[in-house]
C-alpha cells in the first residue's frame, strides 16, 4: 500500500508540470518568423544598443526570444558596443531564426562635417535639403549627432519650409561641433500658371474658391504672388463676390503675370432654415417663446419651425433623445438649424433674441447650400404617403441623414400654463393680460410623427456626390387622429447627430396632400 501511495504522489506531481509546460508551448506558437529592429544601426564605441524583436504579426516578442551577437548568445536585449566594425545579430526561437541584423561600429567622434544636398531649395514644404555628417575617418554618422537651426537644436536631418529666407545649420556631438551651412528658400520664378479649386461659386461673402499659382516646374507658390478681380488687387489666395456675374482673376509677381481665369458668381441657392423649439403644456414660460417663432415664420418665408411637446398630451415619445443630443435640460428652448446657441440664448423675450435672428441671417445668405430637397405627398384614409428627393449641389463627405416631420396647426389639447400673466417687463406680450392657466390654448407646428428614425435616416455615402440625385423612396406615416387639412410635411437633410457639426445642409416644408421642389 505504501508503494501504491508513492505512485500516486509521484503521478499527482507531474500533471502539473505538464500541464504548465503544455501552456507555455502553445502561448508561443504563433512565432513562425523573426524581424530585428533597432534605433540606430551604426553606434560609436562604448554606446549601447538596444535590439527589438517582432513576430510575423509585428507584435514584440523580446522576451520570448534568444538573442546572438555575432553568434555568441547574450543575456537580454542591450549590449555594449565594444569593438569598431561590423557586428551581426539575430534572435531565435526553437527552429525559427531571424535575419541578420548588421550594426556598424565607428571610433569615437574626434572632428565632424556637415554637408547638404541642397544649398537652396524653394519654399513649398515638399523641396527638401538634407544633410549629411561625416567624422574623422569619413564615416556616416548622421544618426548619431544632434542638429542645431541657428542657435535651437533641430530634430531632423531633413529640412523644408513654406517660408523665403536663409537658414544657418550645424551639428554638434558630446562638444565636439560641425561647420555650419547656410541654406537658402528662394523662388526663381519666370512663369506663372493660375487655376482654383472651382471655378463656379454662389454670390455670398462667405462662399471662397482657393487659387492655386504654380510656377514653371508646377510648383505651388500660390503664397508669394498677388492676385487680382480685374485691375483690384486680393487679400490672398481666395476669391469671394456678392456680386452675381463672371470675374477675370489674375496673379502677378515681379512682372511676371498668370493666365486669366474666369470665376462665375452665380445667384444663391434657397436655403430654408428650420427652428425646433423644445416646449410644453405644463411649461408657463413657452407661449412667448411660441408667439416669438411663429412672428418669425410668418415674416420669412425660409423659416420653418417645429414645436417638440414634452411632459404633456401632445409629447413626441423621442423629444428627450433629440434635446439631449444637445446637452439641452430646460424649457423652452430651441436649436436654430440644429445649432445650440446656448442657454442665455431666450426664445421666450419679450422680443425674440437678436442672437436667433444673427444665426438665422447667417444660414440664410451667408452660407453655402450644399443640397436641395424636393418633397410629394398624398393622404388617403387614416395614412399620408411622402416622397423625398435629395439634389447634391457640392460634394458631402460626411455622413448626412433625411429626417421626415410631420406636423399639425390648430391643436387643441388640455390648458397651458402661462407666467406672463401680469408679469413686469411683459406688458406687451400678448400672454399680460390672460389668465395663469390658459384653457383651450391653440398649438401650432406640433410635431405629431416622424416618417423616419426620430434622428434621421443616413444617406448612404455613395449617393452624396455632386450632382447627384437621391430618391428616399415612399414613406407611409399614420395619420389617425391628426387632422390632414391642417397638417404639413418639414424633411430636412443634417449632418450625424453624433458627430460634433449637427447642422442641418436643408430644410423644406409642403402642405400635406401638395408637392413643392427643389427651391433653386
């Protein structure tokens, strides 16, 4: 029995060694090839060097390999470079080798030179100089030495600048210095060639197209040339016109004067610009800020405004999810093209604010309209049918998404609160002499339903090119208990709502059971 005990000691004994070697083995059996690395591959004497081992999937594996230098194995990954030459090191791993790593070894730096490629380059940020530092023997070490641009260390042994001037450099090891060089950014021009980004713009203050100047050999010195609109000069390379028409742009330097380009300014594009107000019944402060929008809407045609219910009987279930994206938490309030102006901002003065009105302006005639948007609709029964087209007038590259609203006019629905009710300061508001709690209060632009996602459907992103035309295809929205001859259709195309531009590109609105198009 006393031997059977032994056996079964000895057996309980070696499973876990197994086992923990087993484990070992399969960790590391994704090394089926070796690469060395190192910072720097030629070191003088006495510097140490740091070898790097990667796996085929260029994972580091330093640890999990042999290291050989000269094919005597070494402890760790560093060793000391002790003798001027060449030095070859490689790692293995059971059968797997890796290449040989070659380190030059150099004698100890006693005198340096600094030489360059090119003692004069252009300023275009892509023509490069690059230097070059021998020592005493006339071996490269450039890898070892510490560059100075003027009297400031440089990191590089590369040089190029967008800037004309001339430029002193040196190297420097252990206070063992260089000569300098001077290197100059000069331009040599003797033709000038003129294009642009586009060549059409919409007549705004704020809508650029780039000029591009190239020189003789097409490089780019659009920064060191002037341009002109006929005889007046630019401010740079841009050109903006409110001015609808064709303008010749020119660019000059010393004398020396570009092709005539041709710069159509054509009339803006009609953008419409969408308010979202964020409100409620039970909210005392958010008839002004109601009566304040609809003023607006009324006067301008391109304003067009939602009223997003909250906490009530008219509560649009993703009221919370659209306002939250804003980091909005009060009412009323409200996004203006689905910019956040912040909460100082008041929708509810007694005379909206001048910064709504500022960012509307801005939407309207300062800003290019990127699309344009073209909606039908029909109803029949307890169901509206809305079809939605996207034009692309410029190119979008990020990701942009159709929302589809419907809204309704004339609701009533249980009794708002209203604290204007005799409140100082708002005499005038329509709101001063009405009860605290108005019955049968009259809403409008109620946002009922949305024919999409409640923050928008994407667009797929090889359908926003310009030119393009994007068909959303049928949306069928329930209309059932919403009053058809009261209501409207408001689609609009906006940028993710995720991403940090939220702003919406355009926004249109049609009757519902009508058709309106694209607004050019």
């Amino acid at each position: 029995m006393k031997g059977n005990r032994v056996k079964i000691f000895i057996l309980a004994f070696i499973v876990p060694v197994l086992l923990i070697t087993c484990s070992k083995e399969e960790k590391l059996l994704n090394i089926s090839s070796i690469e060395l690395e190192s910072e720097n591959t030629t070191v003088l004497l006495g510097e140490t060097v740091v070898i790097k081992a990667v796996n085929q999937d260029g994972v580091d594996i330093t640890n999990e390999v042999d290291i050989y230098v000269d094919n005597a194995k070494i402890e760790g990954p560093d060793f000391v470079a002790s003798e001027v030459g060449e030095i070859y090191v490689r790692a293995k791993y059971n059968k797997v080798s890796s290449p040989f790593l070659k380190i030059t070894v150099l004698e100890n730096i006693t005198s340096l030179t600094l030489s360059v490629d090119h003692e004069t380059i252009k300023p275009t940020n892509y023509d490069v100089a690059t230097f070059t530092v021998v020592n005493q023997d006339g071996d490269d070490v450039t890898a070892a030495v510490t560059f100075f641009k003027g009297d400031e260390e440089y990191e590089s042994n590369t040089f190029t600048t967008d800037q004309l001037g001339v430029y002193e450099f040196s190297a420097a090891y252990e206070g063992i210095a260089s000569n300098s060089i001077t290197i100059s950014s000069a331009l040599s021009i003797s033709s000038l060639s003129l294009t642009a980004d586009r060549f059409t713009i919409p007549a705004n203050d704020n809508t650029f197209a780039e000029l591009i100047a190239l020189d003789q050999d097409e490089d780019t010195v659009s920064n060191f040339v002037s341009y002109f609109n006929g005889s007046s000069e630019l401010e740079g390379p841009a050109f903006h016109s409110g001015e609808i028409g064709s303008h010749s742009i020119t660019a000059k330097y010393e004398g020396i004067e570009s092709n005539e380009l041709i710069i159509s300014a054509e009339k803006q594009k009609n953008r419409k610009v969408l308010i979202e107000e964020f409100t409620g019944e039970w909210c005392g402060w958010c008839p002004q800020a109601a009566y304040n929008l609809d003023q607006l809407v009324q006067s301008d045609p391109n304003v067009l405004t939602v009223g997003i219910h909250n906490g009530d009987g008219l509560a649009y279930a993703n009221e919370a999810l659209i306002r939250n994206s804003f980091g909005i938490n009060y009412f009323p309030s409200g996004i203006v093209g689905r910019v956040y102006l912040g909460q100082e901002v008041g929708f509810n003065d007694p005379v909206l604010s001048n910064d709504v009105l500022e960012e509307v302006d801005r939407q309207i005639n300062k800003e290019e309209v990127l699309a344009g948007i073209s909606i039908a609709s029909s109803y029949t029964g307890g169901e509206a049918f809305v079809d939605v087209n996207v034009k692309f007038y410029q190119t979008i590259d990020e990701e942009v998404n159709i929302t589809i609203y419907l809204i309704e006019n004339e609701v009533v629905s249980g009794s708002q609160e209203n604290y204007f009710s005799g409140y100082s300061g708002y005499e005038t508001s329509p709101f001063y002499n009405l009860p605290g709690t108005i019955e049968d209060y009259e809403h409008n632009y109620v946002l009922r339903k949305a024919g999409t996602d409640a923050l928008g459907d994407e667009i797929p992103s090889d359908q926003t090119a310009k030119d393009n035309t994007y068909s959303f295809g049928t949306k069928t929205i329930s209309i059932s208990g919403i009053d058809p001859a009261n209501s409207y259709i408001i689609a609009f195309v906006s940028y993710d709502i995720h991403g940090d531009n939220k702003s919406i590109l355009n926004a249109q609105q049609v009757k519902l059971g009508e058709s309106i198009g694209y607004d050019e």
